[in-house]
C-alpha cells in the first residue's frame, strides 16, 4: 500500500507546503507577481508575451530531464484554483527537493508552466479575454494574443505531454450519484471518430492512474468529462498533434465554496501524474479504467427549497450562485433557477419545508431568475450565506 501511504502523507502534511500568500477564488496577475519575482535560481521566469490590454504572460521553466511537459492555467480568467495548485506545486518542490520524489521528477523531466494565461479576464472575473473570446476556442484561428503566446510555447517547447488546467462549476455529480465532482479529468479527442491511438492511451493511462491513487481519499467524487471533439479547444488541437493531452477540472468539495479544500486535491493528482510520468509507471496501467471513471452529470443546484408553500401551489425550488467581483472579493449572488413540483437533483445544501409558506425578497408569488436577498419560511429567515 506504498501508493497510499504515499498520498495519505501529503494529504496531511499539506499546509506545510501550501503557498499561504493566495487564496480565495479571486488571483489576479498582481496577486501572482510577488511569488514570481521570488521564486529560487532553479527556476527560469520568462515574460513571454502580453495580454490584450498590456498585462505581462510568463512563464516558468525547470528541470533537467528529457520529457518535458507544458502547463497552463487559467486561461478562463476565472477559474484560479488550479493557479494556486501549482504554486502550491512550485513551494513543495522547492521544499523538498532533496526528496527522492522531487529528484526523480527534476531528474527526469522539463516543465514549461504557464501560472496565467489570461490576466485580463482574471482581473475581471470572467472566462473570456478582454475582446470577450473563449481562449479555450480560440485554438485554430489563433486570433488572440494569448493563444499565439500558448501556440508559440507549444511549438517551441514541443512537450511530450500537456496538461490543460481550468475549473467547472457546482453543478457537476460524479455520475448519477448525489457526490459532488471534486474533481473531473479528460483526454480529449484526436479526431471526430474518438479515435483511440497510443499517444491518447498515455493520457487515459495517467488519468486512470490519478483516480487510483485518490481513490481512498475522494471515493466517489473523481468524475470523467464526455470526450465529443471540438478542434477549436486547445486540449482536442493538442491532442491531435498526438500529444497526451490531459484537462483537470477542479471542482465542488463541499462548503469549499472558496476552493481552498479542492486546491489540495488538484496538487495531489499532480503529483500522481508527474510520479507517473517520471517513473513511466502509467505504463503499466490497463488504459481501460479510464471508462470506468463515473462520467460527469449536471445532477447538482447550489440550494434547493422542498416543497415549499407559495401562492401557485406546493414546490420546490431550485437555487444557484451567480458569481461576481465587488471591492475586490468574489461575491455570490443567490439566484432562483427553477420553481417546479418537483426537481429532481441533488443540492449541496437542502431545506425541507414540509408545505409551510414561503416567501422570496417578501413576495410570496415567485418568478424565476430573480436574486435572492432573503427568504422566509413561516417568517423564520433562512440563511443563504455562501458556505
């Protein structure tokens, strides 16, 4: 049970590695240029381009091994947990670099990482760029500076493996059981037949390898994203140049509405996959076990109201957050996203009503898409903090 062990530990020595200095869902550029200008002499910092509004893209470069693998993240502006992760990532190698792990892994392989693809969405707080594109789609037209820049690192670092970095919403269930998806993993698609060739096995393989080391840690909660083919996604145009080509989806734990308890999870799956790699242990995974990954469902609402007494009748009602950035903190506005007899998803938090009146912002008649300031039930306010 070396395997276990050996994540069990990490799991519990985490916050001693932990990059203290951010957190929360909101980082900025800025948030993330302190820790750059310091990062030790073993890492090379590279300003490799500019966003579209002037903002500075680096990247980061180390190791000395032969196989060499390229990362980005957020590249939606807005999904910073798998940012944190890898400085979480840099701080444990830097920690531990006399470890046979950590040795290992330099020894054998060369990083190229890019922290922050998108800085201008990151600082508004959105997915797209500052001229409203995906990045995310934008990977055959090119026509944005910040795709060239990941094209133009692709091209001239030439991994053997990339590891595509974002975050997915609440709303996803590992499969069709109540269990929130923690966190979600694919290797995209080659071609639009899904065909499967030994440069994508090497991917199933890794991602197979991570569901296995955490199972004992998040059973149940590690889901697999449908693999349709998208030849404007970054992942589907990398993966057809046969590079495995592996998307972390960090996602829900639950009242980690802040992404601090899933930030913990992404850094262990990449150790799992960097282990693997280095050790060239995937190899002797059953590519297969891949399929066996619960396939990601949207089974989940933030909150939802059973059978609630309103003027139209008896119902439930179905709650999410809308996320936004106010005096520089992420704010989650509470948002009715469906009123019916009865809804049949899971919630990460549930009030049982047992037919007593409700009512909504003091109304008692109810729309949908309306934000949700206060709710009563029997005039006992309910809360609806975000936790």
């Amino acid at each position: 049970m070396e395997k276990s062990a050996l994540f069990t530990q990490l799991y519990k020595d985490y916050n001693s590695f932990k990059n203290q200095e951010i957190s929360g869902r909101y980082i900025r550029q800025k948030d993330i240029q302190f820790l750059l200008d310091k990062l030790g002499e073993e890492f090379s910092l590279k300003e490799i381009g500019a966003s579209v509004l002037g903002k500075p893209i680096h990247s980061i470069q180390f190791g000395k091994g032969t196989i060499k693998i390229l990362a980005w993240s957020q590249m939606h502006g807005n999904e910073s947990t798998t940012t944190k992760a890898v400085f979480d990532l840099l701080n444990y190698m830097n920690k531990y670099k006399e470890s046979e792990l950590v040795k290992s892994i330099l020894n054998n392989c060369s990083f190229c990482i890019i922290p922050m693809l998108n800085p201008d969405g990151a600082e508004a707080y959105t997915r797209v760029n500052a001229n409203k594109i995906d990045l995310n789609r934008d990977a055959q037209d090119l026509s944005q500076p910040e795709s060239r820049i990941l094209r133009e690192q692709f091209d001239n670092f030439q991994p053997d493996f990339c590891l595509n970095l974002h975050d997915q919403r609440t709303i996803f269930s590992a499969g069709d059981k109540a269990e929130a998806a923690v966190l979600s993993f694919l290797t995209p698609s080659m071609d639009k037949d899904r065909q499967i060739f030994s440069s994508r096995i090497k991917s199933m393989q890794l991602i197979a390898k991570i569901a296995s080391d955490l199972s004992e840690l998040l059973p149940g909660r590690i889901g697999r994203y449908d693999d349709a083919f998208n030849i404007n996604c970054t992942g589907d145009t990398f993966q057809s140049t046969k590079t495995p080509t592996i998307l972390f989806e960090a996602g829900h734990f639950p009242k980690d509405y802040q992404r601090e308890e899933s930030r913990k999870y992404v850094f262990l799956a990449l150790i799992s996959v960097l282990k693997g790699i280095s050790e060239e242990s995937f190899k002797d995974i059953d590519y297969r076990d891949y399929e066996n990954i619960p396939e990601n469902k949207k089974l989940f609402n933030d909150i939802i109201l059973r059978e609630a007494k309103t003027e139209s009748g008896v119902v439930d009602i179905a709650i999410q957050y809308k996320e936004g950035v106010k005096e520089e903190k992420v704010m989650f506005l509470p948002e009715i996203e469906k009123i019916e007899p009865k809804i049949d998803k899971f919630a990460h938090k549930e009030f049982y009503c047992e037919n007593k009146k409700i009512k909504i912002n003091g109304e008692s008649k109810l729309i949908e898409n309306v934000v949700v300031n206060k709710i009563t039930l029997n005039d006992v306010e309910l809360p609806l903090k975000c936790e």
